[in-house]
C-alpha cells in the first residue's frame, strides 16, 4: 500500500516535487511504526482483554510500547499489532497527496504523529475493538448490547481508515490553501489552471500496486484462514473488492466520456478503480457479488461529484483524495445498511435478526442507522482535532512552504536537488548558493 501511494502521488505531482512526495511517503511508514508502538496500538486497542470489569468504550488504556504484547504463546498480539500498523500508515498517507507541492516537511509530520498515535486510533477502538461503543463484537453476541443491537458493519475500514483519512486531507488541504495559480491568475482573475501530472506510467504503477494491496487490506482482515469457512469467506472478499473496483472504474471513464464527447480519462479510470476499492472495503464481507458490482456502479457518481465539489469549493486537492477516500469512504458505510446480506451478516458476525439484514433484504434500518452515526462521529472527532492541529501550525507559521520555494520546487529547496537529471545543472547550482 505505501509502494502503490507513493508510485500515485509520485506521478500526480510536477517533476520539481517527485523527491519530496517519496521521501514524505517513505517516513510517515517509518513515524507511523514508532507511534502505533508507544501509543497507537494501545489507545486503539488496550485494555479490550481486561477481566476486571474496566470497560472504557471510547479509548484504549493499556499495552503502550507494546507492553505486554508477545505473552500469547503464538504471538498473537504481536501479528495484530503488525497487521494493525499497516492500516494506520495508510490512512496517514491519504493525506500526502492531498496536501502536495506546497506543505512543510516539519508539518507533515507533525500531523502524522498526531493522526497514528491519537486520532486514528481512538476512531479504531471505537469499531474494531471488543469494547468500542459502536463495535459490533462489544460485549458478546448473545447480550446484544452492540449499539442499534448491531454495531457498525466496517469490515476492513471504509470508514476506520479511508474516511478518516479523507477528513484530515480536507483540513489540510483547506488550512493550506491551493497550489499558486491554480484558480486565480497573476491578475487575481478566477480560473482553473490544470497542473497536469509528470507521469502517467508512475500513476498507473500505483494504482495497481495499491489494488493488489487492497487484497491483504480487505482479504487478510478475516484475521485467520483456519476456521471453518473462514477460506469461503477469504475468497468472496476478494471477489467482491475486484468487482467493486472494476465495476467503478468503467463507470467513471463512461461519466467523462459522456461530458468530452468520447474522451477515455486515465485520471478517471485510475481514481474510479480506487474509489470502488475504498467503497467495497467495509462492506466486502457482507455483500453477494451483484451487491459489490452496484456498489462500485454507485460510487463513481459519488466520487464524481466529490471531485467537483472540491473544484467549485477551491480546495486544491492534487490526487483527489477527499473524493476517493472521504465521499467513497462514506459511501462505503453506508452500503453496508442497504446490501448486507443477513445470512452473510450471520456467517460473518454471528448474529441473526431482523435489524441485521440491508433494506434490499427488508431489513429495519439498523445497520444504517448505525452507519450514519458513525460517519458523523468521524466527521465531527478527526474533523475538529485535525482542524486544531493544521490551524495552530498555520497560525505558528510552520505549515506552508514559502513562494518562492513552492516555485522552485519542494525537490530544489528542501531536498538537494531534483530526482531526475534534467535538472542536474539547477540542482548544483542551489547546491553552492547553500555554501556562499
């Protein structure tokens, strides 16, 4: 997954930023590791094996630095504490192409502390873990206490990872402010100057990258493989994720052929093979293979109308991110509350019910309710702690690049030079201003 977004963005950007978006997506991997193991894990998941009646519904509260977590005989804590860590280094990446071009590197990763070691993880405790307010395993299943009697249906994180993330792109995006020039001229007259991308084949090496990835983000959350049925279930996963993207993808090339008259978009395609993914992911398990095909129908329009909603709000968003993983990523919960399939829901969760079936099978409602609630928590809990952190580092002057080096590129004046050698006399000549 951090190969395939790096590759992406890499591509996205103008050639002068190349070094610096692979060198951002490269440490949030390596700060991301060290957060979710002095605090991360433990606020996310902590404290959910207590015996002693401590039962903390909003936050995890033990296990910091790992504290305890390879006493299992077959080190099972320390498989989910790997596995884990893969989810939170991707969704602080979503936001590196969002904020691109135009972003301090001290910023980035201060935000990147924040979102593993606090925010995410606070967000996972609530669904994924056993004691999370709105996890569908709280408690046990024959108590039913889960909230709406169902709990949030977020199989591998539509809403966990990828809302999560595109909330936090949008406030950095928004805090940061577009890309010079790209809605108002050197007069201050309104326009939309298209930045095109330096490499279509980098683009497209990611986004593949990233879809074979997305079969251990979807496939490998059933945790185990032993189990009977836990192979049957492995297996839909993945189908239903590659119909979803699939499904997606040809959608959205269709959508911009129609509006140019016949013109096949790579950007479309791409970001419509993503945007299926991210809306399969959290109801991948749940759902028969003509549901994941309708689910990837639906969410190209709704990555479409992210995407223009972004363009008319002026936020510069370099790889789309807000559209793939925030509108998608709701998309994504909510799909679960119209097609989950109950004897599906049953083979998966172990429950049964008439509140735990999609409204395509008749169901009440529940797993939608539930669905919207946790949405809305997401927007409201990443939303305003994002919005403190982007904003106190705008206000300290710390978050955005000068003019001058946003010109220069980030390759030039943070990185020592460019990453390719058409640039080779430019970089050695910022090399010796350095020095004089």
């Amino acid at each position: 997954m951090q190969a395939g977004f790096c590759m992406l963005e890499c591509g996205s950007v103008r050639s002068k930023n190349a070094r610096n978006i692979c060198i951002k997506n490269l440490l949030d991997a390596c700060i991301a590791t060290i957060c979710w193991w002095s605090f991360g894990y433990a606020v996310a998941f902590g404290g959910e094996n207590d015996t002693h009646g401590d039962s903390n519904e909003f936050i995890g509260h033990t296990g910091f630095f790992l504290e305890g977590g390879g006493q299992n005989p077959d080190g099972v804590n320390y498989a989910q504490f790997f596995f884990q860590w893969a989810f939170a280094a991707t969704a602080a990446s979503i936001v590196s192409g969002a904020v691109a071009e135009r972003c301090q590197m001290t910023a980035y990763f201060i935000y990147c502390i924040v979102l593993t070691s606090f925010v995410y993880p606070v967000v996972v405790h609530w669904a994924w873990s056993y004691k999370g307010w709105l996890s569908p395993w709280r408690n046990d299943y024959s108590t039913n206490q889960a909230y709406f009697d169902t709990g949030v249906i977020d199989f591998a994180g539509s809403g966990v990872v990828h809302l999560t993330g595109g909330v936090a792109a949008f406030v950095g995006a928004a805090f940061l402010g577009p890309r010079s020039g790209r809605f108002y001229d050197k007069d201050g007259v309104m326009m939309i100057k298209e930045m095109p991308p330096h490499n279509s084949a980098l683009q497209v090496l990611g986004t593949f990258i990233l879809w074979l990835g997305w079969y251990a983000f979807n496939g490998a959350s059933t945790l185990a493989i032993t189990p009977a049925g836990y192979g049957v279930l492995l297996a839909r996963v993945v189908v239903t994720t590659t119909l979803s993207a699939s499904s997606c993808a040809i959608t959205c090339v269709a959508i911009k052929a129609m509006e140019t008259g016949g013109e096949y978009d790579l950007g479309y395609a791409m970001n419509g093979v993503l945007a299926g993914l991210v809306s399969i992911t959290g109801p991948c398990a749940v759902v028969e293979p003509w549901a994941a095909v309708c689910i990837g129908f639906i969410g190209a329009f709704v990555y479409v109308f992210g995407s223009k909603l972004a363009l008319w709000m002026q936020i510069d968003d370099v790889v789309d991110a807000i559209a793939v993983h925030g509108w998608c990523g709701t998309w994504g919960v909510l799909a679960s509350g119209v097609f989950a399939s109950p004897k599906l829901v049953s083979a998966v969760y172990g429950f049964t019910g008439e509140f735990r079936k999609g409204f395509v099978y008749g169901g009440n409602g529940n797993i939608l309710g539930v669905a919207a609630v946790f949405v809305i928590c997401i927007l409201l809990w990443v939303g305003g702690l994002m919005s403190i952190t982007f904003g106190s580092m705008s206000a300290a002057g710390i978050l955005r690049v000068s003019q001058q080096e946003e010109e220069d590129g980030l390759d030039l004046s943070h990185h020592g030079g460019s990453a390719y050698n058409d640039d080779k006399k430019k970089s050695s000549e910022m090399a010796f201003s350095w020095f004089s």
